[in-house]
C-alpha cells in the first residue's frame, strides 16, 4: 500500500509540476517574449558574386513591426531603432507590415505618422530603404505611403538603384513589391510584385544585387544574378517547439522558407524572424529581432540578447 501512495504522491508532484510549468511557460510566451524581449541575430558571410577581398558591408534589417498598443506601443519601435542605430549599420532595410496584424488582442493601433517619424531617426551612410508588406496593403497602403514621404525614407517598390559606397564595391539595392497585395484586376486579384521589372534597372554584370522582398515565397524565381535576397513575413512561425518545429509556417512551402540563412543552387536566401506578431500576441522560441548581416567576411553567425 505504502508503495502505490507514494506512486500515486510522485504522480500528483508531477502532474502539478506540469500544470505550473506550462502556466509558466504561457505566461512567459504572451507576456514575456513578444513584448519584451528583443536579440540581434547577426549572419556572415560572402554570397555569391560578391567580390573577393570586398570591405565589410554591414546591414541591419528591420522587419514586420506591426505596431499597435500595448504589444508594440511607439516607445517600443523608438527601442528599436535606438538599438539598431547603436549597431553602426552601413545600410537600414525596413521589409514591411509595419501597420498591426491583430484584431481581437490590441487595445489600440500606432498612426502611420508616429511610428514612421519614429523610423525617421534611423542612421546608416548608404541610407534606410524600405518595402511594403501584405498587411500595409490590406489595411491603408497610402497612409503607409504618405508616412514614408513625409518622413523621406525611400520605399522601393519592384525598383533598383545603384549604391555606390566610397570605400567598398557598388552594389545594386532592389526592392519588390508585395505578393500578396490583392490588386482587384477583371480576372480576379493579384500581387503587386514584378520580379523582371524590378531588376530592369539592373543594366550590368559585374555588381552584386540584393533583393528586399516581404514574402519569402519569391525565392523559388530568383535569378542567379541576385547575389542575396533578404525577406521577412512569417515570423519565423512565432512559435519554434525542441522536437517539433514550427506548427505554423505562413508560406506554401512550409517551413522550407521559415527562418534563417537558406542556401538552395548557390543562391542565398536571409529570412528574419521579425518584431511583432500576427493574430495573436505569441512568440516562443522565436524572440523579436534585428538582423545583422555582415557582408564580404567570414561564414557564422550568433545571437545576442538586448
């Protein structure tokens, strides 16, 4: 009897254990993880058509802020650029969705106008240049637009133009416009990408281009003359469980496209996890972040907790 008490004792031990743990654990991914913490994720390497020996090209990539109170309230996104100023950038990509993407979890929403001026006071030599993401269209694209105009910071939308950096090569910066914007056509919606004009512009052979794209989904039809396409949108699923993966990857290829450095044919593919969320205010093992990509050095990579 003594021994099925105590089986019966180390079961009810456990099971309390777990129930507290996995209280523990929801507290911590929707009040902790997305709303405060934030890590910058850095990436090196030496893509394809970059030329050898090349300075150092530093990028910091801004991704899907999503602002809204109180999960991305404006001194959140004024924390972020504060951050990312600090990390001396060469160049400031910002990849989109920056109005929110929830309904039911937000208890109001951040202007165009505040969290664009907010943006405003991101600095890097060769300049911050952005792109527009599916939500930006499906929620007031030209409040998006006007905030952007009005604060001067360039939107690239299926463009390219040449960086001429004084101590490194020149490099083509392009940016593509959004796949899943909806445009109401009489055959039905479409995206606003155009992948063949956006790299029109793109009259040489010689210098290395980088692509901004929001989806990643694009990847699949990017030329080899792209030396680095760079995306944000999914998140990185939000949610990343040891053994199990991403549940929820918001791409058709699942998680082939889900986060990280991606390498397929030679070509390289950067995907950020972004800062904010989609749907509901959730993120575990998947914290907000900026990307770092240090360009011309080295393989690696690492993360580092603000």
């Amino acid at each position: 009897m003594h021994g099925v008490l105590h089986t019966r004792r180390t079961f009810l031990k456990l099971a309390g254990a777990t129930v507290i743990t996995g209280a523990g654990l929801t507290s911590y991914a929707f009040g902790i993880e997305p709303r405060f913490r934030l890590v910058t994720t850095f990436y090196r390497l030496t893509p394809p058509g970059w030329p050898a020996g090349a300075k150092r090209l530093r990028v910091a990539v801004v991704a899907d802020i999503h602002a809204c109170e109180p999960w991305m309230p404006l001194s959140r996104v004024e924390q972020i650029v504060e951050v990312t100023n600090r990390l001396e950038p060469d160049l400031i990509c910002l990849l989109g969705d920056y109005v929110p993407g929830m309904r039911h979890f937000r208890t109001g929403i951040v202007p165009p106008p505040e969290w664009a001026k907010a943006l405003a006071d991101l600095s890097a030599p060769l300049g911050v240049f952005a792109v527009l993401g599916n939500h930006d269209w499906w929620n007031d694209v030209d409040a998006v637009r006007a905030a952007f105009a009005v604060n001067k910071i360039p939107l690239l939308e299926n463009d390219a133009g040449l960086i001429q950096p004084k101590e490194a090569p020149p490099f083509w910066l392009a940016g593509l416009g959004d796949q899943m914007a909806r445009i109401q056509t009489p055959n039905g919606s479409r995206g606003a990408d155009d992948l063949p004009g956006t790299l029109a512009p793109v009259k040489d052979d010689t210098n290395p281009v980088i692509l901004l794209a929001h989806e990643p989904d694009i990847f699949p039809e990017v030329p080899d003359r792209v030396s680095l396409t760079i995306c944000g949108h999914t998140h990185g699923g939000q949610v990343s469980l040891p053994f199990i993966g991403r549940p929820i990857a918001p791409s058709r290829y699942g998680e082939r496209y889900a986060y990280g450095h991606i390498v397929e044919d030679g070509r390289h593919l950067i995907v950020s996890g972004g800062l904010g969320c989609l749907g509901i205010p959730v993120r575990f093992g998947v914290p907000p972040e900026i990307v770092v990509i240090d360009i011309g050095e080295l393989s690696g990579g690492g993360s580092v907790a603000i």
